[in-house]
C-alpha cells in the first residue's frame, strides 16, 4: 500500500482573494485594503486608512482619520475607529489610531484618535474583545487579550495592561493605569490606578482580593499564586506599607518576578497624584 506524502501546511492555506467591498459602501481608492479584507454595505472608508488581511467590517462602519487597522479583525455595526479626540484643545493634527489582529469589536464601539498631549497614537493590541458600546478615548493604550465590557468607558490618556478584564458600565477616569490580569467589577469607578493581579470593585474601585480566575487560566503556578495572596494580605488588610511588604516577602522568600512587578506598579502609582502614576503626563504636556 502507498502512503500519500503529507502536503505542506503552507500547501494547504486557501489562496488570498482580492476585498470584497460592497457596491454600498463608501471607500475612499487611495485607501489600503488588504487581501481576503470583506467591507459591507453603508461602510465609510477614508483615504488615510489602512486595513490588513482579513478583516471583516460588517456593515455601516465608519474609519476615519489616519487609522491602521491590523489582520483577521471582526468590526460590527456603528463603529467608529478614528473619530477626532474629544478634546476641546485638540487642532486637527494628523493624530492616529493603531488596532492590533484578530480583535472581536463588537456593536457601537468607540475608539478615537490621539490628542497631541503625548506621542500622538491610541493604540490597541491583539486578541481583544470590545463588547457593545465601549468607548477608548484618545491617548489610550490597551495592551493584548483584553476584555472591555459593554457600555464601558476609558477616559483620555488610560493604559490597560494584558490580560486585564473590565466589566460592564466601569468608568475609567483620565490617566489612571489598569495592571496586567485584573478584574475590575460591573459599574465601578476607576479612580486610582488598579494593581496587578487584583480584582477591583466599588465606587470607587478598591481591590478585594486576589484575581485567582486569571492566574489559573494563564497557568501561573501554585507558588506565585501564594505568593501574591500574601502579597495582597499585607498591603490592603494588614496595611503594613509598601517599604515593610517589600521586606516581609522578601525575608519569606516571597519576593518573585511577578510580585515585584507588582510592588514596582504600586510604586509607581503611589508617586502620583490621587493614586494615578500617570497623572504627570497632565503637567508634561
């Protein structure tokens, strides 16, 4: 009996097709559109646009300004990437916005270009999940595998790190941070900086424990996980400071990459103004 050779992976990928743009939408030709990209009817497409393979606007969404939007991205209805700033000192720079690959953004989502208060880009990474109704304001950078909830808000200027799950109707003030793999509850109010590995409630957000959900989705092992519950015991229940959790975990052996970039992070955000380490970016620009 014979055995057929094993075609090549890259063999057996379907031929890139040409964008299928809908006679009913409006799409500026110097736009860049990429192969296999599908754009559907009453979509507006400006002409500082680039979109990557893939991605699928599915109908009456708008990209306008200088938006780069990357590969195998799903867009819903009434979208907007690359409204200008809602800033009142905002004068028509050519701001952008930068949108990862294989982002899910979902109905009536929001995400405005940058301001000319930092380095002129929103960013968005990769693998996120935009639910309906979120707004990204401009200045915004949200890291990789995040998770917004819908109708949920962030003001100017916010950084979310990766992994990081916000839920429904949270209001993130200007300048505030949200730390890797936390958990901020339906309707808080984010009005300090939010430490990694916590999940945060209230009004305002406060954290209450440990996000152990996330740290057993991302594999992060038993030993880290105590460690950080330690962590959080000393510096929100026991309120011993910042300098004396440092040495307590640190003469326990405690003291591991992850933890320390949470103290780092805490740090950090101590130094600013109301709990916000990045609020010096207000008196800088």
């Amino acid at each position: 009996m014979s055995i057929l050779p094993i075609e090549n992976e890259q063999d057996c990928q379907p031929e890139p097709q040409p964008p299928k743009i809908s006679n009913l939408a409006d799409v500026d030709p110097r736009a860049e559109i990429g192969q296999d990209v599908q754009i559907g009817p009453f979509c507006v497409v400006g002409p500082n646009a680039k979109i990557g393979r893939g991605t699928i606007l599915i109908n009456t969404v708008s990209v306008l300004g200088h938006v780069e939007i990357g590969e195998d991205n799903r867009i819903s209805p009434g979208t907007v990437i690359g409204g200008e700033p809602q800033d009142v000192s905002y004068r028509g720079t050519a701001t952008k916005v930068v949108v990862g690959d294989r982002n899910v953004i979902r109905e009536n989502v929001t995400i405005n270009r940058a301001s000319e208060k930092e380095d002129g880009y929103t960013r968005l990474g990769s693998d996120c999940y935009l639910m309906a109704c979120s707004h990204v304001a401009h200045d915004c950078n949200v890291a990789d595998r995040v998770i917004l909830g819908q109708g949920s808000m962030l003001g100017g200027h916010v950084h979310v790190q990766r992994c990081a799950t916000i839920s429904g109707c949270v209001a993130v003030t200007h300048y505030a941070s949200i730390g890797g793999y936390t958990f901020v509850g339906g309707s808080s109010r984010v009005l300090q900086d939010i430490t990694p590995f916590m999940l945060a409630d209230g009004n305002p957000a406060r954290p209450r424990c440990v996000n152990i959900v996330a740290l057993k989705r991302n594999n992060f092992s038993i030993g880290v996980v105590e460690a950080l519950n330690e962590t959080y015991k000393l510096l929100y229940r026991a309120r011993v400071g910042l300098d004396n959790t440092y040495q307590i975990l640190e003469n326990k052996n405690l003291l591991l990459p992850d933890v320390k970039d949470c103290l780092d992070f805490l740090a950090i955000s101590q130094k600013g103004r109301h709990g916000r380490g990045r609020e010096k970016r207000r008196n800088a620009a």
